[in-house]
C-alpha cells in the first residue's frame, strides 16, 4: 500500500527491539507464558471466527471482496487471540500488534481492504475477548495497531498522495516516542503530586517528536504539529486521573469535564491540522498506563479517521454529509437509538449474556443493510451517530447510571467495527442503487429469516449462564 524508509523502519525496529526484550527478559516474562488457555477460550474465538468469515466467503461469492478478506480477518483475530491466552503482559501485546500492523500496512501488494479486513478480525475479538473477561477488559493492546492501521488508511483515501508516506511515518514515530515513554517513565511518576514530571515527560515527547520531523522527515513546514504530539502525551495522563476508580463513587462533574476536553482535543486538532491532527492525538494515548478513559478517547479521535476515510472513499457530497436529508436524518436517528439500545443491555442481568453478540453483530449487519439498502451520505450520517453516540456513552454514562455497569466502556468498538464493515462492503451501495424494489422486498424476507436462526443459535450458545458478571447495584453510603 505505501513504502517506508527503509532506515526509520530499522530505527524505530531497533527501538522497539529494546523496549520489548528489556522488560521481556529482566522480568523473565516467559516464565509466566502458558498454552493451557488456548483450547479453554476457543469458544469465543470461533464465536467471532465462524461467523465473520462465513459472511466473508458469501461477499466472496457474491464478488463484493476476495479471499484475502477472510485471510485478515482470521489475522485480526487469531494473533491478538493467542497473544493474550498464553498470558503475555498488556504492554508486549501492544508492542507485538503495531508490528503486525506495521506489516499488514507496509507488505508489498497490500491494498485498503487488507486494513479493513484486519480492523474487523481484531476489533471483534477484542469485543468477545473483553466481555468474557479473557484475561481481563482493556483496550491497552489494540490501541496502537488501531491507531496506525486507521492513520494509513485515511492518508490512502483522503489524504495527500505525496505526503501519505511522511504522514504515516509521523504517526509511526508519535506510536514509538509514545511507548517509549511509557516504558521509561515508571520510575518517574509514582510520585508526582504537582504533576511536573509528567509536564516534564510530555514536553520530552514532543521535543522527540520534533527532532523526528525535523531530522527524519525533513520537513519543517509541519513542525509546529509537535506541539500538538506532546499536549496529546500530556491529555493522556489527565484522562488517566479522570478515569474512576474501583469502589469511587460516581461523580456526574467528572464525567462532563472529560466530554469538554474530548471536545476541546477534537477541535484544536481538527481545526490546525485537520485529520492528521487527530491521527497524532490518537496515537497520544498510548502513554496512559492506567486503562480506562485515555484509550476510550484515543479510539474516538483513530475512529473518527476512519469515518473520514469512509466518506473520501464512498460520498459523492464534497461537503460533507447533508443531515437535513429525509434518509440522513433518520440514519442519524437510528444510530443513536442503537447506542442507546446496547448500552441498556449492560444494565439488565438477563439480556448481558446476549452483549458479546449484540455488540459484534450491530457492527456488522448495521452497516451492510444501510449501504444496500440506502446510499453513500446516510449510511455516513449513521456512522457519524454511532460514533457520536458510543463516546457519549462511554464517556459519560458510566458517572451518570446507579448500577456498576462492567466493560460499559467495549461500546466504544462499535462504531470502529461498523466504518470497517461499511468500507469493506462499499460496493453495496452501487448495487443498492441499480436493484429494483422487488429484490430488495426479497432480500427484507431472507434478513429476517437469519435474523431469526441467528436469535436461536445464540441463545442456544449461551443457554443460561452469562459470560460476564450482571451489574450489580452500587453500596449507598449510610
């Protein structure tokens, strides 16, 4: 899809190299790996695998992608799976996965649905990985392969074709200085009440930055988007403290400071340095140490990338996407009604055993029935609710319900999941358009008849015990 330079990939390599094996051998880390899990968790993984593929192999036949979608999808899932059941540590996952990104972005031959395809593998198991607490619920691996992967694929769509590799290499290196300093701080800001150390390691970051663009990309004309690499590194450790605590008591104030910085980071970034701006936010988060709010948000800005990429790629409307349109207005009405319909399911003891399902199957079929059966600009004006929704939601919700709402914060991977799938089966919306009303009656008429196998298979899956624990209603202090 695009090609690096060969000595910043060796650099950054070499970085990484050290970062990993440091840890990896001081820790003696491999003392810990084991294999028991592997065949104890395949269940969900064949939950995700099964019908992913499956649904791939039907696009196949129906020529809507080819057989190396199936390839990166089983890829998306099947690394990340064996990763984190043989025990590996959150921190060397999320090495290991931006190198598997770094390939599937930079192999020779590779193309934009090779990128979709793995976003699809990888977020749905993920989803599945989290809500079955398998090991644990965290966002921390996935974030940087996330945020890179969606970086290059907004710089293949809508980006400038000459600064597509320069932009991509930027990103690359705000995700190495990132983990970097991750690494590198823990002795540092144990104990930093007045938060100068994490001033300090912030305005490190994006004095790194700058060197790499003035030095390795020799471009001084961007140089000031260092500024804004190191006040990302800086949020990140303020979302970190914003996140709350085991046993805090929910507070309502938190939960609306964290919406104004989300929206003050969105505009700063968008209105100086447009997508790139956001990409380089994104990658920020990589910082936070703690999981919780940083990597909620850094998923936000990497998803709101994606649906940029989206609609470079799919909407005619130079614009952008006309809301006040009949079919527009109810898609963004839609998308907001499904947030709140899934969020609703982590409340109800007896419907979150369904959650892994609803959360991997909103963010395939929601977006295959908008392209198909709509066009380009409202199935853009659905994503753009679902993603507006899910960080409302995420953010937000959890300060605002009474209950101890677990993994609340997995809706988040719902609108990523869906702008991959509604970019990946893009060509749905050409034969939409050019299929007569009697067909699409048909194909209504087959939907809900797998809609129904689907509810029974599932419910047949989960019988009646729940993967995950029902929300539990918090102590009221006396």
């Amino acid at each position: 899809m695009m090609t690096m330079s060969s000595n910043i990939l060796n650099l950054f390599g070499a970085i990484l190299s050290v970062i990993f094996l440091w840890s990896f051998v001081r820790a003696k880390v491999w003392k810990e790996l084991s294999t028991s899990n592997l065949v104890a968790s395949i269940k969900p993984l064949l939950y995700v695998l099964i019908p992913l593929c499956s649904l791939a192999f039907i696009g196949t036949l129906a020529k809507i992608g080819t057989c190396w979608d199936i390839a990166f999808i089983a890829l998306g899932a099947i690394v990340p799976y064996i990763l984190s059941q043989v025990g590996l540590p959150v921190f060397y996952r999320s090495i290991l996965l931006l190198v598997l990104s770094a390939v599937v972005v930079l192999h020779p031959g590779a193309v934009l649905s090779d990128v979709t395809s793995t976003l699809i593998g990888l977020i749905s198991w993920k989803a599945m990985e989290n809500m079955h607490k398998l090991p644990e619920s965290t966002f921390e691996d996935i974030l940087p392969a996330f945020v890179f992967m969606t970086s290059a694929f907004w710089f293949k769509t809508g980006g400038s074709t000459e600064d597509a590799v320069r932009n991509t290499t930027l990103v690359l290196s705000s995700l190495v200085i990132g983990l970097f300093l991750r690494w590198s701080e823990r002795p540092l800001v144990g104990n930093d009440p007045y938060w100068w150390r994490r001033i300090l390691i912030a305005a490190s970051g994006g004095l790194f930055l700058l060197i790499v663009i003035n030095k390795l990309l020799l471009a001084p004309k961007i140089a000031t988007i260092a500024a804004l690499g190191g006040a990302a590194y800086f949020f990140a450790y303020l979302f970190e403290k914003m996140t709350q605590e085991e046993g805090e008591k929910a507070e309502m104030l938190k939960g609306f400071k964290s919406l104004v910085f989300v929206g003050i980071l969105t505009l700063l970034a968008t209105r100086l340095f447009g997508m790139l701006g956001l990409c380089l936010v994104a990658s920020g988060a990589v910082v936070a140490r703690k999981p919780g709010l940083a990597q909620i948000v850094g998923i936000f800005f990497a998803s709101r990338v994606l649906l940029q990429g989206f609609l470079s790629a799919y909407n005619s409307n130079v614009t952008g996407i006309n809301i006040m349109h009949t079919y527009c207005y109810a898609a963004m009405f839609g998308g907001i009604l499904a947030m709140f319909v899934i969020s609703s399911l982590f409340r109800e003891a007896d419907a979150r055993k369904y959650l892994p399902f609803a959360l991997v199957g909103a963010g395939v079929t929601l977006p295959v029935v908008s392209n198909y059966f709509l066009h380009a600009e409202p199935s853009g004006a659905l994503l753009s609710s679902v993603l507006v929704g899910a960080v409302l939601l995420a953010v937000f919700l959890q300060h605002a319900y009474d209950l101890k709402l677990p993994q609340h914060e997995n809706i988040i991977l719902v609108p990523p999941l869906m702008m991959s799938v509604a970019y990946l089966s893009g060509s749905l919306i050409e034969m939409g358009n050019d299929a007569p009303s009697n067909l699409k009656t048909q194909v209504i008429a087959v939907l809900l008849v797998l809609a129904i196998i689907v509810c029974v298979v599932t419910h047949l899956l989960t019988g009646k015990n729940a993967p995950v624990q029902p929300s539990e209603p918090e102590p009221k202090p006396e």
